[in-house]
C-alpha cells in the first residue's frame, strides 16, 4: 500500500499507537538546542550579505525554510518513534467463519455462470487471509448457516468445495457468530472473520447486535456478492389477516421489489383455483412496490393460499415469485351500532342487506318522532335504553358506529368526545352518512369528531345536502378496495348500470390521510362520495348520499348489488376495527414467534395477564410453553423452534380478571427456502455487525489490510513495540522538497 511505502508502517499502527522521542532524555535541553538553531539561522539570513537585498517577506520565508530543515534533522536526531500494542504470535486465536447457507451457492458476480461466492470466499481464505493469519494466531476455521459448527485446523485440499457446500435453506449470520463468541469464553480470542454475503434471516434486532459487543472482540466482515441483480423480480412480502369471515373480500398487501421495467402479473391461488389476478407496473424509477389483491374468502376452515408473480422477461430467479400464507376462515360476529335520527328508506334497506348476515350483527336506535324511539337487533330490554351506551365500555363492546341523519345536539358533550375516542383509542370504524341533521348541516363542525373525519366541514357553506341525480364511479384506488368490489373481476361494468342517486351531500376539502373510493357524477363533474380516513387506531369514512336504496328498489328483485355493496362495506369496516385480544405468528430465524396482545373493556394494556400456548405439530404431538411479558405492556410472547417443517396448530389459552379466552393460530414451517430471497449482498448488516464491534467491513479486492488491522489491533494477548520512525522515506522526502523549495526561491530571486 501507498501509506506504508512513505510512512514504513501500516495506517492502524499510527491509529493505535503513541508518537514519542525514544533519545529524548532532558527535553529541556533539546528545545534550548532547537532555539538556538533558530535564532542562528534567523540572524544569518537577516544580516547575510546575499538576502540583505531582498524584501522582509522574502527573508523570512527563507529563514522559515531553513529553520524547518533544522529543526527536522534535530528531530530525526531525537529518534522518532511509535509505542504501540501488537498480536503476540502464537499466543491469541482467530475465528474465522464460512457462510455455507443456500445463497452463498449463488455467483459472485450478477454476470451469468461464473464462481460461486461460497468457492470465492474459500479461495480468498486459502491463498490471501491464511498466510499472513497463520503468522499472526491460531486459526479456528467455522462454517455456519443455520448454526455454526468448528472444522479441523488447517487449509488443506480437504477444505475446498468439496467438502464445504451450501446446504441450508436459512442463514443465522448473528446467532452464528454470537455462539463461535461465547466458545471462546477464558480463551484468548483476538478477532472474529466473517466470510458472507450478509444474508440472514434470523433475529438481527439491536439485543442479539448487543450481545456481540459484548465480548468485546471486534467482528471483521468481508463482503461477497454482487449488489445489484439486473433485471431480478421478488415478491418480498405478503400481509394478510391470520383470519376472514366466510365469503367475504380480502385484502392482501403484496411488496415487490425489482431491477426491472414491464409487466408483472400478480395471482392468488387455493390449490389449483385462482381466487384472483391483478397486473402491476414495474418501473425502474421504483425499485420497491406496494399493491393490494383483492379476493374472496370461501367458506370456513383452514386455506393454505399461494401467492404468485409472473415478471417480465429477464428474471434471474423464479425461485423467489411466490409466497404461501394460511387464512383462517371463521364465522366470528362482529357488532354494529347504527344511530339514525329520523324514518328513511335508507335506514330501511341497510338493514335489509345485512339481515341473516352470519358475521354482521346489527344493533339500531331510530328516532321516529321527536318523542318516540324504535330499537332493533338489541340483546336485551336495557341497551339502548337511553339511546346511546350508557358508558364508555359498553360503547367500547361495538366494533362499527353508524351515524345516520342525527344532529350534534342529540348528544352531550361526553358522548362526543368517547364517540372521537371509539375511534382513536378503542380502534373502531365510524361511518357517517348524509342527511338533513348529518356533517355540517347537523352541527358537527363543532364537535371531538369533526378531527377525526376524512373531510373539513364548513358551516358557512350550508345547508350541503340537496337533491341530484348522479351515477356513481370507482375511483382507482376504489377498483382495489374491498370495500367497494361489486363483482369477482376487477372494472367499473359492475357500478355503470346502477341507477342513478337522487341525493348529494356536498363535501369539504379532504383531509391530507383520506381515500376516496367511490365518486358521484352530477353535471359532468365528479365529486368525492366515499371517502375514507385512518385516525388514531381507528378508521372513519363518510357516505356522502342516502339513496343507495334505490339501486335495490329500481333493479331487478334477483340483483345482488345493493345487499353486496352494503354488507361488504360494513364488514371491511368490522375488519379493521381492533380487537382487545390478539394473537399473532411469525417465523424469526427458524423459530415460531407467539405474541399476545391483551388489553380490558376500556382497551388498555391489560393488567394481571397469564398465557401459555399449545402447539400442535404436524404429527398431532403437542408442545406447551408459557408466555412470559415483554417490554410492552399488555403484550406477552415465547418462541418455539420446530422440529420438521408442516402446518402448526397454536391454542393460546388468555386469562386476564375479565375472564378466559382461547384463540387458535395455524402457521406453516418449511414452505420454502428463504435463502432465494433478496439475493444480493446485504452489505448494510455486514457493515453494522463490523461497526458495532469495533471491527471493519472489507471487499475481497482491498482485503490486503485485514492483517495489518488484526495486528494493531486492541483486543487479544499482546506485547508493547516501540517502532522507529526516524527511517521513513516521508519525512526524508520533506526534509528535500523543503531544501528544493529554498532553492527555487532563491534562483527566482537571483539570490542563488
């Protein structure tokens, strides 16, 4: 290298070390010697019969350059050294760890064919690294993917490809390099190697990072792998609810990312049945891709669905297009509260559409004169008794709050801030519809809830409500919504032969979170009519009309389309709505992850929780393990590692002071081999894992340090050095460019 050709050392001694005189006894004396020098010089070019003639600036640049010619050779003479700390041989280990996991049997390079990064992290070890780390330690060679395990010492012809293959679907990069760590507790222990291509598909999170800084012994990652895969295609990722009522939309959010530019095709599959198909742009402006697929649920039970993407040509692996996930379909009830204030057709033909409904349970309060109310779907003679919950835990027993015609002075001033907290804090859906006492028209701009909604409402602007003959539209992001599919294909044909409403609310801005789904034309001109908002933990949405009862009353008597759109929207509207239980699945590093999320009636963090879970194998043998609290409150987890790949039954029994509850999760192990997926180099995590050590990330091509590094380093057995300086070629190098400085000036003055 270039620093050590001029400066005799490596850059980390200079890093490392402490830079001293080793023949300066009295510094006193030097520097009286150094002054005299100085002012020698100094008077010489003053009073010099050559440099009288000159400027005061010439001479003093002059006398500058002599003086530091003088004082570098005093310094030389004082004999410049470097004290530092270096290995001693023979007396330290080094850990030097081959990943052997599937990707590593990828090639080196994004060219087509050529070495495997497993054959060139071997050939880097053998004819580079193991040289210079023999003459330094020790070496204790390891190969790791799901775990790691010791090979015999020496680099022999027995270490070659041969003998060390990839075989693993999943890499534990950390857990790995933390267990070769802990083996080496009471040995001297100066530097782990990491040969990788940084893929791991274990726990990376900041604990298990913290329990490698823990040993103090710095970790030293070498890259392999290329970072970019031209034209390379992945579903990344799939999120889909652990469960569904029965025939009803799902929505699935897919992440796809890419080197690509086209077409892709998106499908969901139950076997051989494709449930649904969507096509999705790929643009090389955005690597990354977020889409939603909307499908049907089926009927109750357990659906092992596949999710599959077709690219455009030029994919590199095939490998990593498809995904599988479990869904669960049960008839679980969700409830409803719908609050109108007077007699309307609307109100007539909503319940209507959800009558028999399985998972809709319809509970309403209608406002039939001004001194008289009608209640229906109630459990029993006292809900509803005052026309609204009488306390925050029974309105919190909801999970979707209509609001029909109603105006704001039908409530008190508690009622509206816990109907603003049904939303932001329980998690629950509003939806508000129009009328002559609803949005701004019926004084709501006043109240908790105006923030809430997706719209701003303006009450100089009223009255908002009116009569208009209107078709309505999906919007494109309405073509997606399961809360506004019409039909089992994608396309507005569904919506086009709808008759036309025969009222409008007229909407505010919206609000920078909102969605609309569903536009009304009136006069050629297309305004918001469903409009949805997150808030809080909650959503809101507003139905800008109330005569949906027209697309049953001027249709065809056998025309599903009002009955669909209803129940559908009031179900995606149940679905999000949270729940005071929850139980959730997810693979970390090969094990099964169960978390609970507990909270009471009120929805908080519930207090005085136990869990345990019942594990299920695929050969009907049972595992039980207790869930033990996390940093969270109200949540609670354990890990199970399973012993063979299948689909794994998981009872979670929850008891809290509010009673007992068993919730059933189903997760499939073994699927397939994560190691095709994102098959680049994860150079961030190898930079990470080195940083946090102490230790250095390197490519194979400028490796050529790692030894000086590991030398100086601070960790190990090591022996005090004191390195002579005075020899570099730099600081001689100086001494004659300034001679050749004083030079130059001089003939340009005429003073040679």
């Amino acid at each position: 290298m270039w620093f050590e050709t001029l400066f005799s050392y490596p850059a980390d001694a200079f890093a490392t070390g402490t830079f001293l005189f080793a023949n300066v006894v009295r510094p006193l004396w030097w520097l009286i010697a150094a002054g005299v020098v100085t002012a020698a010089i100094t008077g010489s070019v003053i009073t010099g019969v050559r440099t009288r003639s000159l400027a005061g600036w010439q001479r003093t640049v002059i006398a500058g350059l002599q003086v530091a010619v003088a004082v570098g050779v005093i310094g030389l003479l004082a004999g410049p050294a470097l004290q530092t700390t270096t290995l001693q041989p023979g007396a330290n280990n080094i850990a030097v760890l081959i990943d052997t996991s599937g990707s590593m049997s990828f090639p080196n390079t994004s060219g087509d064919g050529g070495q495997t990064r497993l054959n060139a992290a071997i050939d880097l070890l053998q004819q580079r690294l193991t040289p210079g780390l023999s003459d330094l330690a020790e070496v204790a060679l390891f190969t790791f993917n799901t775990s790691a395990v010791r090979r015999t010492v020496g680099y022999t012809a027995a270490h070659g490809p041969a003998a060390i293959e990839p075989t693993e679907a999943e890499t534990n990069l950390i857990a790995s390099t933390a267990s070769v760590l802990d083996s080496f507790k009471g040995a001297p222990l100066a530097a782990v190697i990491v040969l990788s291509d940084g893929a791991d598909n274990g726990d990376n999170s900041g604990a298990n990072m913290a329990a490698l800084t823990a040993h103090g012994v710095p970790v030293h990652t070498i890259g392999f792998g290329p970072h970019l895969l031209p034209g390379e295609v992945q579903l990344a990722d799939v999120q889909l609810a652990a469960d569904a009522p029965p025939r009803s939309q799902v929505t699935a959010r897919l992440v796809i990312e890419h080197t690509a530019s086209g077409e892709a095709v998106v499908r969901v599959r139950d076997g051989g049945s494709l449930l649904a198909a969507r096509r999705v742009r790929l643009s090389s402006n955005t690597p990354t891709v977020r889409t939603e697929i909307v499908f049907d649920s089926g009927s109750t039970g357990i659906r092992e669905l596949t999710f599959e993407l077709t690219p455009p040509p030029g994919d590199v692996l095939a490998e990593n297009n498809q995904i599988k996930r479990l869904l669960t379909v049960n008839e679980r009830r969700r409830r409803f509260l719908y609050l109108e204030g007077e007699p309307r057709w609307e109100y007539k033909f909503i319940r209507r559409a959800v009558a028999g409904d399985e998972v809709l349970e319809l509970v309403s309060w209608l406002r039939t004169t001004d001194r008289k109310t009608y209640r229906q779907g109630v459990a029993n003679e006292d809900e509803l008794a005052d026309g609204f919950p009488r306390d925050l835990e029974t309105l919190y027993g909801y999970d979707v709050i209509v609001l029909g015609s109603l105006a704001a002075t039908s409530f008190t001033e508690t009622q509206h801030v816990w109907l603003e907290s049904f939303v932001a804090e329980r998690g629950g859906s509003l939806l508000v519809l129009a009328g002559r006492e609803s949005l701004t028209d019926g004084g709501w701009d006043v109240t908790p809830l105006a923030a809430a909604l997706p719209i701003s409402l303006d009450r100089d602007a009223t009255p908002t409500y009116r009569p208009v003959s209107g078709t309505v539209r999906p919007t494109r992001d309405g073509l997606v919504s399961p809360l506004t599919q019409l039909a089992d294909v994608e396309g507005g044909d569904a919506w086009a032969t709808l008759p036309p409403l025969g009222d409008y609310q007229r909407l505010g801005a919206l609000k920078p979170a909102a969605t609309t789904l569903l536009e009304v034309m009136h006069g050629g001109t297309p305004s918001p009519l469903l409009v949805t908002q997150p808030y809080g933990l909650g959503t809101t949405a507003v139905l800008a009309t109330a005569t949906t009862w027209r697309w049953q009353m001027r249709t065809p008597p056998d025309d599903p389309r009002h009955g669909l759109f209803w129940r559908q929207l009031l179900r995606q509207l149940a679905e999000t709505a949270q729940r005071p239980r929850n139980v959730s699945l997810t693979m970390d590093g090969g094990g099964i992850v169960v978390r609970a999320s507990v909270r009471n009636k009120l929805f908080e963090p519930a207090a005085n929780v136990a869990a345990n879970a019942v594990i299920t194998h695929p050969d009907r043998s049972e595992t039980r393990l207790n869930l033990t609290p996390g940093d969270l409150p109200g949540v609670l987890a354990a890990r199970y590692v399973p012993s063979a790949p299948g689909i794994y039954r998981v009872d979670v029994n929850i008891e809290d002071p509010t009673g007992k509850e068993t919730i059933t999760r189903f997760i499939r192990t073994g699927a397939q081999n994560r190691e095709f997926f994102r098959p680049v180099q994860n150079e961030p995590l190898l930079r990470r894992m080195a940083e946090a050590t102490g230790g250095r990330y390197w490519t194979p091509d400028d490796v050529t340090g790692l030894t000086a590094a590991l030398t100086f380093a601070s960790s190990g057995i090591r022996t005090v050095e004191l390195l002579p300086l005075w020899h570099m070629p730099a600081l001689f190098g100086l001494l004659m460019l300034l001679k050749l400085g004083e030079w130059v000036l001089r003939r340009a003055w005429g003073r040679v």
